[in-house]
C-alpha cells in the first residue's frame, strides 16, 4: 500500500507539473484513476469482510428507527458507498500495454495493481463465506479498522481531487461534458473521505507486515486436523511465553480441553482406569483454579477456535455413525497428550512465575460507596493446587484399545 | 431448596437486570457457576457432560465481556446436592431464550456476542441432555 501512495502521488507530481499531449491521454488517466477508485473500494471490502460491511449497511428500519452505528461507522458506510458508486461506474482495464498509456495512467495503474495485490493478500486471510480463518493475525480480528484502512483513505484522498485533473483534462481538448461525466460536480468522495480520515490515526499500517495466510488447516481428515491443531496450539502458546502475552484465560482453554481428552481416553479404554481417575481429579482442580482468574494480555483467539474445534471434535456424536473414523480418531488424541504435556510445561511456568493474574472484585451495590475507580478492584489469586498433571503418564501403550 | 423454586428465585433475580445482554451474561454466569459445581460433586475420578458445558460459557462471558456488557451481581441460593444437572439444564434454556430477544438498543459488538453465544449455548444443551433445546 505504501507503494501504491508514492505511485498515486507521482502521479499527482505528474498532472501538477505538465500538460495532457491529447485528449487520448487524458481519458487513460481518467480510466486509470476509476479504475484505481474501484480496487480502493474492493480492497476496504476485503479489509472489513463482507459480513461486517453488510452489518454496517444495514439501515433502521423506519424513518424513525433507533440508529445504533456509531459516527464513525457511518462515516466509513459512506465512504464505502461513494467508493461503490465509482466502481460501479468503472470501465474496465484497459487492454493494451501500459508503456501506451501517458505517464500519468502508468502510475495509476500500477497503483491499482499494487492495490489487488494488498487485497489478494488480505483475501487468503478470509474463508469462502467471508468469516476470518482462525490463524488470521489479531489487526484483522480488531473491529476497530482505523489503522487498516488508513492507507487506503489516503489514496482516495490522493486521487479524489477532481480540479487538477479536470484542469488539464479541458487543457488537453476534452468538452466539458465529457469532464463532468467523468469527474462530476459536486462528488462527495473527497469530503466523505476526509470524514473518516479525521477520525483515525495515521499510524503505521499493520498491513505492512501480514504475509499470506499459512497452509490451512486440513479438514478432510479428523485425525489429522486433531494432530494439526493440537500442533498450532502448542506452536502458538510457546511463542505467546516467549513474548510475554499469555492470558489465564488462554490457559483454561487449554485445561478444558486437557480434561476432555483424558475423558475420551478414559471412557475408551485407552488409558488405564485408575491413572485416568487421578488424572481426570488433577485436571478439575486445575480447572477451577483457573476458572475465575483473569489477565491484562488478550486471549489468544486463534487457540480458542482450535480448542472449541477440538472439543467438538472429541464429542461421540461428531463421529457416531463412522466407527472407523472414531477410531482413528482416537489414535490420533492418544498420540498426542505429548503434545498436550509440553503445552502443560509452559503453563506450569507461566503459573509459577508470572504476576498476571488476578480475580476481578465483586461489584457493589449502586448506593454503596466504592473508593476505587470501576474495574479496577481486583484481589491476588490463591496458589495454584499443584503442577499441572502430565496426560503421557496415564498411557501405558498397550497394544489393544477398545472403541468408545 | 427445591429446583422449581430455585429456578423461579433465580429468574426473578435476574429478571430484574435492565437490558437483555446483562440478563443474559447473568444467565451465562450462572450456568458457568453450576458447570462448575456439577464437575466438583461428581464422584473421583468421573467426569460429567458439564465438561462440554464449561468451556461453552465461559468462552461466552468471555465474548459478552469482551462487547463491553457489565455484570451484575446476582446472589443465588444454595441448590439442593444432585440437582445441578437438571438446574443446568433450565439455566441453559434460559439462556438461549434471552439471547434470542430482540434488542434495538445494543449495539453491533453486543449484537454479534449475543448471536455467537446463542449458537453455543445450543450445542452445549444438546450435548449436555442429548437434545435439541
């Protein structure tokens, strides 16, 4: 995107310092800039995705319905439909090779391309449905777009103003009714643009830094999304340790899903009754040790999608119609409470040595004085009641099993 | 105390909360507390279907937190011993009937926890009395 703004202001430079050499030209450039306008519009689509947009779109339903957007998301709902109106009107690309094209209609078109390029990129971040996939980086899940979309609000800024451009475009022999078709009076893009710019901080874009999204994970075979997941998990919680931004919440995900993994194991007789007892009894105290803590980092959304799919997974009614599937299935869950321990190490250290942790205070009756400021009330979380118990340990690797 | 009159204190309770979202956190937190409780008075080493239950909720009071939805402090009376289950049951309807009001007031962060939870406060009273809620 960065590179799409120098190549839009070059263009810019361009109309500012020399003329049209024909009207010929002059209409390229007009192709490119709605052109360019267009991929803009698609490009802040695929940055809010479709279900968003088309939740902010949605009007009251009377005249005098309450209107629950914001400010700010009207703003952006605005500019999308002034983006829309261009794009609808769009010619398509021109064919010929861009060295034809004036210089002018060359930088915008390679903005344009730069700018599908950032979309495509964004894209593979999405499903076909239009949700986030669960390894979409976090500025993606942020619902707060300012600084996602604040590259592409800057190039409509750029390329919005219509008097220069309208200037050399009479200059190089184009009627006025052909400028003010292309470039109508009055067009809000600019000011609506302007709108939403005044409302967001021009930070730098997170955009620079997302890279396509990683193999997904494969859900044609159950056994293996189980090992493919239980891996992300794990990869996931030790890069969280490493930098610090582990949340106790992200820790009793994973507890939930330690317990129900020893249940599967337990009631399939894979692991032996008396260890998976004491297990299952560890894993309850963790449990509700964890239940009510809370931290300051966020919890990790990617590892609670995998979880709550894991979960869903282990459930007989997943796979009670295709034994065969269950029982590789639960081949693949014994195969991985290695998995699962080393995930448990982490958070033995985690639980040992980090300080945030707390449980929230209770809140008080509304004609009670409360010296503290609301959420702020917080006391110390009691001891954790033990390390966290080690699934590999139940295991005594026989060689038969029986199905669940 | 009995379960029919535990419900009925309970629902009065909360009944009280001013929007739907608060009702319905309250309905989360509770159905969350008794998960709980129901795993705690099992017998060693056995597991109970509050296991799928748990997670659900507390992902869901996650989510309603997270939209900026207050709690409130609802006080509870003590449940009979046993009766956790059937009053998990109850609360878990409950909830999926206050997550399905309509509230023109909320807004969309709001509106989006409340549809999500909706979908597993289901899947949880499915899994939990092999139903559909």
């Amino acid at each position: 995107m960065n590179r799409a703004q120098r190549a839009t202001h070059r263009g810019m430079a361009t109309i500012a310092s020399t003329a049209f050499p024909n009207a010929d030209t002059a209409r390229d450039a007009l192709t490119a800039r709605m052109t360019l306008l267009s991929s803009i519009a698609r490009h802040a689509a695929a940055v809010i995705g479709p279900v968003r947009t088309s939740t902010w779109q949605i009007r009251p339903p009377a005249r005098r319905g309450v209107e629950a957007r914001t400010a700010h998301v009207r703003a952006i709902v605005a500019w999308l439909d002034a983006l829309t109106a261009h794009a609808a009107d769009a010619p398509p690309p021109p064919t010929s090779g861009v060295q034809d094209l004036g210089q002018v209609a060359q930088e915008w078109t390679r903005a344009r391309e730069l700018v599908q390029a950032a979309s495509d990129l964004v894209r593979t971040h999405h499903l076909p449905g239009g949700a986030l996939r669960s390894g979409a980086p976090h500025a993606l899940a942020d619902t707060d777009y300012t600084a996602l979309l604040a590259p592409a609000i800057a190039l409509t800024l750029a390329v919005s103003s219509q008097e220069p451009l309208a200037l050399r475009c009479r200059q190089a022999g184009m009627s006025r009714c052909e400028v003010d078709q292309w470039l109508p009076l009055g067009d809000p893009l600019s000011d609506l643009a302007a709108t939403v710019g005044r409302t967001i901080r021009f930070d730098a874009s997170p955009l620079t830094h997302l890279t396509a999204a990683g193999a997904p994970v494969h859900t044609g075979d159950l056994a293996v999304e189980w090992q493919q997941r239980t891996d992300r998990i794990r990869q996931r919680l030790t890069l969280g340790a490493a930098r610090g931004q582990v949340n106790v919440r992200t820790l009793h995900d994973i507890a939930s899903l330690a317990l129900v993994t020893t249940h599967v194991l337990a009631t399939s007789g894979r692991h032996p009754t008396a260890q998976s007892a004491r297990m299952t009894d560890l894993w309850r105290l963790q449990l509700a040790h964890l239940a009510p803590l809370r931290s300051i980092a966020p919890a990790d959304r990617t590892i609670r999608s995998d979880v709550e799919r894991l979960i869903h997974l282990a459930h007989p009614s997943t796979t009670e119609r295709h034994p065969q599937l269950r029982a590789k299935l639960l081949a693949a869950i014994d195969h991985s409470t290695r998995t699962l321990d080393d995930c448990a190490a982490v958070a033995d250290r985690l639980l040992g040595t980090g300080v945030d942790a707390w449980i929230p205070g209770t809140p008080r009756r509304a004609y009670l004085q409360d010296p503290c400021p609301p959420g702020t009330r917080a006391r110390r979380p009691p001891p954790p009641p033990g390390s966290w118990p080690r699934l590999a340990q139940a295991s005594p690797r026989t060689p038969g099993w029986s199905l669940n | 105390m009995d379960l029919s009159t535990w419900i009925t204190h309970t629902q009065a309770r909360i009944a009280a909360l001013p929007s739907s979202a608060e009702r319905a956190s309250a309905w989360a937190r509770v159905a969350h507390s008794l998960a709980l409780a129901d795993l705690a008075s099992a017998p060693p080493g056995i597991t109970t279907d509050a296991i799928w239950v748990e997670p659900a909720m507390a992902w869901t009071l996650d989510d309603l937190d997270d939209a900026g939805v207050p709690r409130r402090t609802v006080n509870l009376l003590p449940l009979a011993p046993g009766d956790e289950h059937d009053a998990l049951a109850a609360c878990l309807r409950r909830l999926i009937s206050t997550l399905s009001e309509n509230d023109p007031l909320a807004p969309l962060a709001v509106v989006d926890a409340c549809a999500t939870a909706a979908g597993r406060a289901s899947t949880a009273f499915a899994r939990l009395t092999g139903t559909l809620p």
